[in-house]
C-alpha cells in the first residue's frame, strides 16, 4: 500500500490541483476579456488578419507592407472567417486556448509545478489571451524544444527532426521573440553535440533578410524612441524592473535555487537556464537602449523557459509550487483592479470610431487600427494617414500627440484642416489617453 501512495497522490492529487488551477485561470482570463483590451497592438493583429481574410493579402493595409510575419494571422484570419469579422473575443478566446493547451503539453512534459506557475502567472493571464502573436510563438516554442528533449534510442529520430524543424519554423514566422531562442539551442547542439541544424538558420536568414529590408525592424525602436525617448537608461531599466519584479520574481527564485543543484540537473534544464540568462540580458540592453518598449508579453517565452530549467526541483520538492499559488492569485487579482486604468486611455479612439460607424463609408485615412474596429469600417477602404489625398467621402483620423510627428507625417500636412470632430479633449488624455482628432477630406 505505501508504494501506491505516491503514485495515486500524482494522479489524483497533482491531476486533481492542476484541473482546479485550469478553471481558475479560466475565471480569471473571463474576467480579463470582460474588462476589455488595453494597447492597440491586439487591434492591429486582428485588423492584419480581417484584412487577409477579405482580401487574401495579409499585408498590414495601414503600412502597405508584410509588418507582421504571417502564420498568426492565417490563424486568427480562419477564425474570423468562421466567427465574424469584427468578432475580437473569437480571437481573445483562441489565443486563450493555446495558452491552456501550452499549459496542458507542460503538464505531461514538465510535471504540474511547471504547468500551475506558468498558468496562474499574471503574464500569462493578461498577455497570454490577447490576440496577439505571443502565445502562438511560444506553443511552437515549446512543441518543438520537447520534441528536443525526446531520446532518440527508440529509432524514431527522423520524426523528432522533422516536429523540431516544423515547429521551429512555424515559431520563427511567428514572432521574432523566438529567434534568439532558436538560435540558442543551435549553438548549444554544436558546441556540445557537433551538430548543426543548418536548414533552420537558412530559414531565419531568409526571415531576418526579408524583415531587415521591409524596415520592421527598425519600425520597432522608431516606437521605443517614441514612446520612451525622455527616459535615461538608468529610467529605462528602472521601469523595466517596476513591472518585472512581481511576475519574473517566482521563476527567477525557483530558478536560482535550482541552480544550487547544477551537476544534477538534466540537459534540458541547464539548456534552459542559459537561454533563460541570455534571453534576459537580451531583453534588459534592448530597453535599456530604446530598442524596446519594455512589455510584458516579452516574458510569455521567458518564464516557461525558467520553470523548465528548474523543474526537477519542482518535482522534488511539490510544496515550492504550492507555497507559490497564493502569491500567484494576489498577484493577479492586483493587476485585473489596475487593468481598466489601461483600458480606459482607448476611450477618444473608441469614441471616433464610434462616430465614424455613422458616416458614409468613404476611403478612412488613420494609423489608428483601434479606429477602424469600432467604425466597422470596410478593410478595403483602409490607408495610413501619410497617404491621405483629398476627395469626396473620405476621412482622416489623426493622433494629435506631438510626440508622433516623426511617425506620422500627415500631422504636419493636415494639422490646420477644419476638424469634423475632436476628441482630443477628452478627461483620459489628461491622464494618457491619445488625443484623437476626425478630419473630412474633401
């Protein structure tokens, strides 16, 4: 009997926990969808993926150019197409589900430590079901590292080859998040293995090449420019810090105790430790120079990767995971109260597209795809602002914040037109909302 103890308590126990932390996270990501979207980066996916749906081009019709890498938007573009085209929490609730889906393949692969502190992390939670390319970046991640971690003593290693080269290349069209990662276990398998995955670097070069001459690279810090160009590089790393602490502070702390135990741990989880490391450092110098923004979504591949490289401590000791869930669900129910403060800056954008839903559809000149969702404006008659021409029927939306001069010319050139309507008096740009301003072209 006292040997079947442990073996119940895995399967009824930690089974049991980890089905109760999936219908919490559940209610908590229920109630983060209830709030609404914060930032417009959720809005610009799905604009790209309504886009492609409509017109089979999954070009970014307010850049004129592939801003995006293409697969999420296959993904949410299908998803649209069957649910509605303006059906955001269609695609709030995919993402959603590959979040769980992550959770459940971390569950049978990293035991139920790994999978409950990746769940219940507020990262997680709030990032994790925006639509947005992160969660589907790490899922490709992730599918393919465990198909790393399989031996190949069992005589099927062409099928590991083949999940590890598909899943890779899916996450690399995916988010460039995941480069720097894939790159890190190739380098890992020639110094250690003398082994070269030289197709998969052929295809990030060919990636990199076609994003470097598109300008989205640079597009990236023109925004971190923007957005945190008053801020020093101390003030930089100072606010990166503020918003990590609470959510990197468990996976760091169980990853520095793991570490203790370094000659014990496996290939993987010291694999995981330097990507982890190198992943981190990356990050912190792009915003310490302005190269990034500094959010949160950028922790979505880093804290799976952490609670992996310290996973034979999990498994050792059950009671860290325990210990951690408390911490976890504080953590979360303070950010879901600090969630509409984000939410409610979108009110001027919501506000004009609102108005504009009830005006003829005309060519919509804006930059804004926040706009263009609630205008339910037709995606063929789209245009960013810097290619505004006046005629008949046609609108201008201008974000009248003079920080974005240098991103959107046609500030300069329409500035002094009447207004139709202005909402850049709005109570929420005292406090950070963008003031937004409706110009008729005609």
């Amino acid at each position: 009997m006292a040997r079947t103890t442990p073996l119940r308590w895995q399967v009824w126990g930690e089974g049991g926990l980890f089905l109760a932390v999936c219908l919490l996270a559940a209610k908590l990501v229920q109630q983060r969808i209830h709030l609404g979207l914060a930032w417009e980066d959720s809005y610009h996916h799905w604009l790209v993926s309504a886009h492609g749906w409509v017109t089979g081009d999954y070009r970014d019709p307010l850049a004129g150019h592939a801003a995006f890498l293409p697969v999420v938007h296959w993904i949410y573009g299908c998803v649209l197409g069957l649910t509605g085209l303006y059906n955001l929490p269609a695609l709030q609730i995919t993402a959603a589900s590959v979040m769980l889906l992550t959770a459940l393949g971390l569950y049978r692969w990293g035991g139920w430590g790994v999978a409950v502190l990746f769940l219940l992390n507020p990262v997680t939670i709030l990032t994790g079901s925006l639509p947005v390319a992160e969660p589907w970046a790490v899922f490709f991640l992730l599918v393919g590292l465990w198909a790393w971690d399989r031996t190949s003593d069992t005589g099927d290693g062409w099928r590991r080859e083949v999940a590890i080269s598909m899943a890779w290349t899916l996450a690399m069209l995916t988010d460039r998040g995941t480069w720097p990662v894939i790159l890190g276990v190739l380098i890992w398998d020639f110094y250690h293995k003398q082994s070269l995955r030289w197709w998969l670097l052929l295809v990030m070069a060919v990636i990199l090449i076609q994003q470097w001459g598109l300008g989205t690279l640079t597009t990236t810090a023109a925004w971190a420019k923007v957005d945190h160009g008053n801020l020093t590089t101390t003030q930089q790393v100072q606010y990166l810090w503020r918003y990590s602490a609470g959510v990197l502070g468990i996976p760091l702390g169980l990853a520095g105790l793991a570490l203790l135990r370094w000659p014990k741990l496996s290939e993987l989880e010291k694999l995981c430790t330097w990507l982890s490391l190198g992943y981190g450092l990356l990050i912190v110098s792009l915003v310490a120079t302005g190269q990034l923004t500094g959010s949160p979504r950028y922790y979505l591949q880093l804290i799976p990767l952490l609670l992996l490289s310290s996973r034979s401590l999990l498994q050792k000791w059950s009671g860290l995971t325990l210990l951690a869930l408390l911490p976890l669900v504080s953590l979360n129910r303070y950010y879901l109260q600090q969630w509409p403060h984000w939410v409610i800056l979108n009110q001027p954008s919501v506000k004009a597209g609102n108005w504009l839903r009830t005006q003829n559809p005309g060519m919509l000149y804006t930059d804004s795809p926040l706009v263009v969702y609630y205008s339910h404006w037709p995606v063929q008659k789209l245009a960013a602002s810097q290619f505004a021409v006046p005629h008949s029927q046609s609108w201008l939306i201008l974000v009248g914040d003079n920080r974005y001069h240098s991103l959107f010319p046609a500030l300069t050139r329409f500035g002094n037109q009447p207004l139709s309507q202005d909402f850049s008096q709005d109570w929420t740009v005292r406090y950070g909302a963008k003031p937004v301003k409706v110009y008729a072209l005609n």
